[in-house]
C-alpha cells in the first residue's frame, strides 16, 4: 500500500512464513484516519491470493455484551453457542481452526479488538500458542484513540513473547504528495490540495478522492498544474462516505448533517439549537457519532476526523435542505455575541445586507482573521459574492476579505477582489489600504517590484492615518529588502529606528529585519546575525502583527551561511511552528524550504530532495512564489550532488527558473549560481564564465555571495584559472579573502579565503589551512582534493594518494556522487583503485540503495513484465508498483526501461564475479 511499505513488507513476511511451527502474530495500533481498516482489509485480500483460507472478524461495543462474538463470527461458528461454557467454545474454536489448518494455511484478521470483550481476549491469549505448530497467523488490530487496559495488556504480552507491533498513523506527507502524483497529470493546485488536505492522510478516503476525480473527469491541466473543472465532489468518495454513515442511526445521522453544515468544528449546544432540542438530547447521537470515528472532541469544541467526511455529507443533502440550513444557522449566529470562530459560516441577504450586517460581518472576519485566516477568507469570500452595490462599508468589508485570504494563501482570488475594489473608484484613503494589501499580496507572489510600487503609491496618498502610513511602511521595508538595490529600505528603516516609540512594533521589526539583511549583505556578519536575533525576539514579544513579519526566516538564512546548522535547525523549527500557530498559509513554503537548506547543509540528500519538493508544491499550489527560487536552488544543489546533472539541468531550463527574476533576491542569486555550476558540469565552462560574470556587481552589493555554499568562492577561482581568466580568479580570492579580515571569527569564511587564495597562487600551505578549518564535510573534501592535486604536480605521490583517500571518503559520506568520481579517477591516474559499488546499508544511490520491495518490481520489469503484471506477482497495486519504478529510476539514474534492465545484467556479473 502507498505509505505503507515498513507495514506492508510485516503483512507480506507473515504470510510468506506461514509453515507449521512458523505461525506469526503481527499487532497494528492505529488511530482514526490512520488507514487501519484499509490495510487490514488489503492483508485479507492479499492472504487469500496467497492460498490462506480467512477467518475474518471484528469486534463492536454492543458486541461485548455476547462472549467471544468476534472469534465465533471469524470462525463461522453460530452466536447462540456463546451461551456454552468458555472451555467449551475454546475447544469448539480450536478444532475448528485445526480443521481448517489442516488445509490451508490460515489468516485469523480481527479488528477493533479495543471493544472485544474479555471472554474474546482471554481466547486470543490461550488460542494463539495452542494453535502455534500449524500454518496460522494473527493479524490483530485496535484503535488506540479508545485504549482499553485489557486490550493493551494482551498486545503487551504477546509483543514480550515475539509478535511484531507497528503503530499506524495517517500517511506522511511525502506519501501522500507520492500518492497524488501516481493519479494525477500534474502537480494539484490550490483546490486540489485543499481536497486531498481534507482527508488528513487517511489512505481510503485519499484513494477513493483521487480515483473519483479521474474517473469522472473533473481535473485538467492549466499553467502547470491539475485544476478542477467542478467543485461537486466525486461519486465514488461521497459512496464510500455513505457506506460509513450508514452504520449510524436516523438521529446521529441527522446530528452530523446538522454538524457538518455548522462547520469542521462547531459545539454542541449550536447542533442543539439548531434542531430545536437540548444539548442533552443529542448527547447518545452525538456520542454514537464518535464511536464511528466520524466525530471527535476536543477541549472546548467538537470536530469533524476529516474534513473531506464533512464535505461529502454537506455535498450529499438535497441543495434547498443545504440552504435552508444555512439560512437557519446564519441567523442563529448573526444575532449572537460569541466569538468570531462561532460565526464561520454565516449568510446574509443577498439583495439588502444592511449597513449593521455589512460592519457585523467585517467584525467577524477581522476578528477570525486573527485566529484562522483560512477560516476569514473562507467566510469572508462566500459573504463578498452574495454582496452588491457599492459602499464605504463595502470597501472595508473587501480590505478584510482580501487581507484574510492573503494571509491564508489565496493570492490569485485576494488580487482579483482588490483590483475590482481599485475599479470601483474609491475614496483615497481606502484606495491607499487597498494598494497596501496589494502590496503585501504581490510580495508574497514573488513580484517584489510591483509590491514596492504599490506601497510607494499608498505612501503618497496625502493626510494619511498613521495605521495605515504603517502599513505601507512594513510592506515596503520587506518588499524592498529583496531588491538588488536595498539602499532605500536602508534609509527607510534607519529612520523608523530612531523613532522607534512612534511605530508600530510591526514596522520596528521589519525596520531591524532590514538592516540585519543589509548589514550581512555588506560583510558585516556579526552584526547582520545580531540585528537579525533581535528583530526575533521583538516579535516574539509583540504583536499579531509584529509576529507575522516572520523574522526568523531571514535568520535562518543567515546561520546557514555561517555554518551553524544546529542554531538553525533550531529557529527553522521555530518558525515552522509560529506560521503553523498563526494560521499564516501563504508563508509556509519559506519554513518548509528553508528546512530543505537545512538538510543539504547537513549532506542528507534524501531528505533534501523530499523537504524541497514538499516545499515548491506549496508554493506552486498557493502561488506564493517568494521562496521558490530558493528552492530551485537547493533541488539543484542536491542533483548534482549525487551526479544526476540532467535533473539539474531541468529546474535551469524548465518552467520553473521563469519564476526566478520574480523571486527574493538572494534566490536569484543561487538559481545563477547553480545554473553556471550546471553549465560547468555539462562540459560548457564559457557558457559558465558568462553566467558568472554577472555576478561581478552582485558581490559588490552583496558581499556575503561569497559564502552562500561553503565551497562556491574556491568554485569560482578554480573556473576562472580553467578558462584563463587569472584576472577574475583574482578578483573573487581578493574578494573573499578581504571578507574573511573582516569577520576573523567565521571558521566558514576563513577557510574558503584560505581555499581560494591556495589554488590562486598554489599555495599548499593555505590549502592546508582550508582543510583545517573547514566545518562542512564537502568543503573539506573540496579542499583535499585541490590539495591532493597539488602534491601530485610536484610529485609527493604517496601524500597526494593519502589526501585524495581522505576526500573520497568525506565525498561519499555526503553524496556526492561526481565529485566522488572525480577523485576516484585521480587516483587511478596515480595507480589506485577503488570498487565504485557497494552493499552496505545506507546507500543513496545505486543498487545498494534500493529497498527489497524495489529489487523486486526491478526485476519484474526487466523480465519484460508491466507494472500490472508485476503487481499481481507482487500482490501490491499497479499504483504502488509505478511508484517505487520511479524511485528505481532516480537512485539507479536510468530513464527506460531497457537502461534498467541492462543495468540489472551489469550487476548480476558483477556480483557472480566478486568474491564475497
């Protein structure tokens, strides 16, 4: 199953072992929406195609009113007999399993043993060791949301006694966006990431989601993404939805529909209300609910399990019922003075909203605006579409909406619904809110540019309120702070710094974040990292506003580029968890690729590439394409890491490097410095040399260009020299080395002077230095090798071998696969070889590195077999097999199947020949 390879190998390992004396136990704790059921149900199918005969059952909460009820329903054994005496109904129980054995082989599946009575746990315990000499297995399931001390003490003994346990949770998120990309032709946008989000990583509902949207046609292709063409949900998700409410009773099913249109999470005393009855009245419906796992509770709130469940059973009621009760629950909350969470999904008139119910409603979406700015833009847009006419009430509303769906990651709607309010000509002032919001909108779209030109046009509105003067004012600082030229924000912020008491704390941080930026741009990293820690802490002391400023990103950045990657795994962390608190969507693809950086500073390739990914499908899906050179940048980085130069030679190429002359501009300038790295390894340096040199006023800007890769200076000087442009190699050694006198206490910038100046003038000494310092393992790497290659041109051989050894080994430690190479034909050039394959664990790449499920679908297709037939051998999905094909693909770095299938041949007479 997809996401469920570690438990899926367990099911498949059980089976395959089933052999009188060999009968297993595997135990599964899961949660709702962790795919328990699923997977259970899949093993049943799988066991029967593998010649198992079922004994299939499963316990409920009624149930445990009748005596081992699961064990008789699995076996075939009538209920009535439960009224016999236990030792009875064991025996009746084992001898029938023996028959059964006696056979064929047998798969004893039962779930939901949390409700099993103790009758049923007391057999589990006697009848696994007694049946333990025949062809049998357990595959024993509870839901830990409902832990029960008995059921808890069985798994315990028999995990003690060797059964296997494995805890299930909902699928991760890189299973999930793998799962997504087997369905659909192209990353899913915004709407379709909301969907998938929706099942909150429940196997069954994701399949059965995905499936229903191709079956019926509803995605297509638009700008590089699947788009719905209808927001009905599919048949096939609201079926499989149906099928789960209809174990419900007429009076909990009312309940939930009543729920459902309330919202993801409503109370119950609204549900109450609602249908006109006391909250005690549904307390039996509401709890029937939950133990179906449709349901579940929170401190101060109830909550729908998924909300993808939710929107089916709002999809499935008839539309004037649908309306009705909208109308219904509008009028409830309208008139109420709760918080601004309980008025979610209010209505109001379409044709005469009132001027009370217009203020009411920007009330309400300021006031969520502040909790969950999902939730505002949520609410906010269903109310703007209802709305006609024009007013200033109008105009205030529509600020709201656009600010909410801003903050939530709806850029394209909050630009569009701007725009319109700019046409409708509005007063000056609103004009200058509206061309602030604009402004923030653009700046998280990437289009830095357009975000400054609006803000400076809202700052020119004449007599303009000091909130709103602000707010132009902070977008600006952050707008301005990605351009090439950051001298105006500089000016600007040092001013706002020197009244810091007449600014909001807002403003103040953006100001400090500023002239953090500014100052590490210009070498000064002490102070760049200290303003930047204490742009941090003011906003973590301040305001809503002055936390949604998100100044840890620019930190983070910076660490990273001084080499304290702990510090920021640290405050990436941080501010993972502060967007996430904040409801601040339209941020989250910064934290998610700056955690990317993080793993590429750490030589943890494989986690680059899954963080990296994770990242740009958000900001694809969101539009918000600030960060998305930055993650052009560290995919690039790690491809040709691990030598696959024609994917880094695709994010260069491809549709995404148009984004990045929108982006932030330290992105821009990793995306040219790894399009000139690209150009480099692909055997065309002058294409390379004129990439770079545009880097020559970029340096002069920005200093710290320098140090944005530990080994990019020593890079730039060796290109240089290889083309015969001493003059350049020159000009970067003489750059980097005067910002290492500047900064003495940065290990990083040291050693990559010392690099730089020892392969200018080759100098072994300052290698030497370059190696010592060192803190990044591919730097030092980098640096033995430049030294080694030194020693071997004045013929010390045996010191030039021992420092290539040396570079090989801190290469292949951190992936780098060429580079790796590269060095290995160095020293065969001075009569050494090494074996350029391993079987060791760990590996990222190659045959060693493949998973035994991927050795497996490798081998089938290079037989000749489809993915179909490979899955029937396999007893796994078509789905399944296509997705571990395309990791077959990536880590052998082939790209057919014919490649695969003579890679396969290469490695069988390699290893038919080794002696191990």
């Amino acid at each position: 199953m997809r996401g469920r390879e570690r438990e899926w190998r367990a099911v498949l390992g059980l089976f395959r072992a089933a052999r009188p004396g060999a009968g297993g136990v595997l135990l599964l704790d899961g949660t709702s929406g962790a795919g328990k059921s699923a997977l259970l149900a899949e093993a049943a199918d799988t066991a029967s195609a593998f010649g198992f005969s079922l004994a299939v059952g499963r316990a409920e909460m009624l149930g445990r009113l009748v005596p081992m009820a699961p064990l008789l329903s699995a076996f075939n054994e009538s209920l009535t007999n439960a009224m016999d005496r236990p030792v009875v109904l064991l025996e009746r129980l084992r001898g029938r399993a023996e028959v059964l054995a006696s056979v064929h082989p047998v798969a004893v599946v039962l779930d939901d043993l949390h409700w099993a009575d103790p009758a049923t746990l007391m057999a589990l315990r006697t009848l696994q060791p007694q049946l333990s000499a025949h062809p049998l297995v357990w595959l024993l399931a509870r839901n830990t949301d409902f832990r029960g001390a008995e059921a808890e003490q069985l798994f315990a003994l028999m995990e003690a006694e060797g059964a296997t346990r494995i805890e299930l949770g909902p699928l991760p998120t890189d299973a999930v966006a793998a799962l997504v990309a087997d369905f659909l032709p192209a990353p899913p946008g915004r709407e379709v990431m909301e969907l998938v989000a929706g099942a909150e990583g429940n196997p069954l509902l994701l399949t059965e989601l995905l499936a229903g949207l191709c079956d019926e046609g509803v995605v297509h292709v638009a700008g590089g993404q699947s788009r719905l063409i209808s927001e009905r949900l599919p048949q096939r998700l609201k079926r499989a939805v149906g099928r789960r409410l209809e174990r419900l009773s007429g009076q909990a099913r009312q309940v939930v529909e009543t729920a459902a249109v309330l919202g993801g999470s409503f109370l119950p005393e609204d549900v109450a209300e609602v249908l006109g009855r006391t909250p005690a009245a549904i307390l039996p419906a509401l709890q029937e609910a939950m133990v179906a796992d449709v349901l579940a509770d929170a401190p101060d709130f109830l909550f729908f399990r998924h909300d993808l469940v939710r929107k089916a059973v709002v999809d499935g009621l008839p539309p004037p019922l649908r309306q009705a009760l909208h109308h219904q629950i509008g009028g409830i909350l309208l008139d109420r003075r709760g918080s601004a969470m309980e008025a979610a999904h209010l209505r109001v008139d379409a044709q005469d909203p009132g001027r009370s119910t217009l203020a009411r409603l920007g009330q309400v979406v300021d006031e969520l605006r502040a909790e969950t700015p999902e939730a505002a833009a949520a609410a906010g847009g269903r109310a703007m579409k209802l709305l006609t006419g024009d007013s200033a009430s109008r105009h205030t509303l529509t600020l709201d909406v656009a600010r909410a769906m801003t903050e939530a990651g709806r850029l394209t709607e909050a630009v569009e619904l701007i725009t319109e309010a700019l046409d409708r000509d509005p007063s000056p002032a609103d004009a200058a809110r509206l061309r602030c919001a604009l402004s923030a909108a653009s700046l998280l779209a990437g289009e830095t540019a357009h975000a400054v030109t609006e803000a400076e046009k809202a700052l020119a509105t004449p007599d303009l309120p000091d909130a709103v003067r602000d707010q132009a004012r902070l977008v600006l600082l952050q707008a301005s702070a990605e351009q090439e030229d950051i001298e105006p924000a500089v000016r600007q912020a040092a001013s706002i710094l020197e009244d810091v008491d007449g600014h909001a704390d807002a403003v103040v941080v953006a100001a400090l974040t500023v002239m953090s930026v500014a100052s590490w741009n210009e070498g000064r990293l002490d102070d760049g990292i200290r303003l930047a820690r204490e742009a941090v802490r003011r906003a973590g002391e301040g305001s809503m506003a002055a936390r949604r400023t998100h100044p840890g990103l620019a930190l983070v950045s910076m660490l990273l580029d001084a080499g304290c990657l702990d510090e920021a795994e640290t405050e990436v962390r941080a501010a993972r968890e502060e967007v996430e608190a904040l409801g601040h969507t339209a941020w989250a693809a910064g934290p998610a690729l700056l955690r990317a950086r993080c793993e590429l500073a750490g030589h943890r390739l494989a986690a680059v590439v899954s963080a990296a990914e994770a990242g740009l499908v958000v900001a694809d899906a969101l539009g918000t394409h600030l960060f998305t050179s930055l993650g052009m940048a560290v995919l690039g980085a790690a491809a040709l890491r691990r030598g696959d130069l024609q994917a880094a030679a695709a994010l260069v190429e491809g549709e995404r490097a148009e984004l990045s002359p929108y982006a932030a501009a330290h992105g821009r300038v990793r995306c040219l410095l790894l399009a000139a790295q690209v150009a480099e390894a692909l055997g065309r340096p002058r294409r390379a040399m004129a990439l770079i040199a545009e880097l020559r006023p970029m340096i002069e800007r920005r200093r710290s260009v320098l140090i944005v890769d530990p080994s990019i200076a020593a890079w730039l000087v060796r290109l240089a020299l290889s083309e015969g442009d001493r003059a350049r190699a020159e000009t970067f050694t003489a750059a980097i080395n005067a910002l290492a006198d500047d900064n003495p206490d940065f290990a990083v910038v040291v050693a990559a002077a010392a690099h730089a100046r020892g392969l200018l003038d080759g100098d072994m000494a300052a290698l030497g230095v370059a190696v010592a310092h060192a803190a990044d393992a591919y730097a030092r790497a980098s640096a033995r090798e430049d030294l080694g290659a030194a020693l071997a041109l004045t013929g010390e051989c045996d010191q030039a071998i021992s420092s290539f050894n040396k570079a090989l080994a801190e290469y292949e430690a951190t992936g780098a696969v060429r580079d790796s190479a590269r060095v290995r034909r160095r020293l065969r050039r001075l009569g050494v070889r090494h074996r350029h394959w391993t079987r060791g664990g760990g590996a990222t790449l190659g045959w060693a590195s493949l998973t035994d499920t991927q050795r497996a679908v490798a081998r089938l297709v290079a037989q000749g077999l489809t993915n179909r037939q490979a899955a029937d051998q396999m007893f796994i999905s078509m789905h399944t097999v296509a997705f571990h094909l395309r990791q077959i693909f990536r880590k052998l770095d082939v790209s057919s199947r014919v490649d695969l299938t003579r890679f396969i041949v290469e490695e069988d007479h390699l290893r038919d020949r080794s002696p191990i």
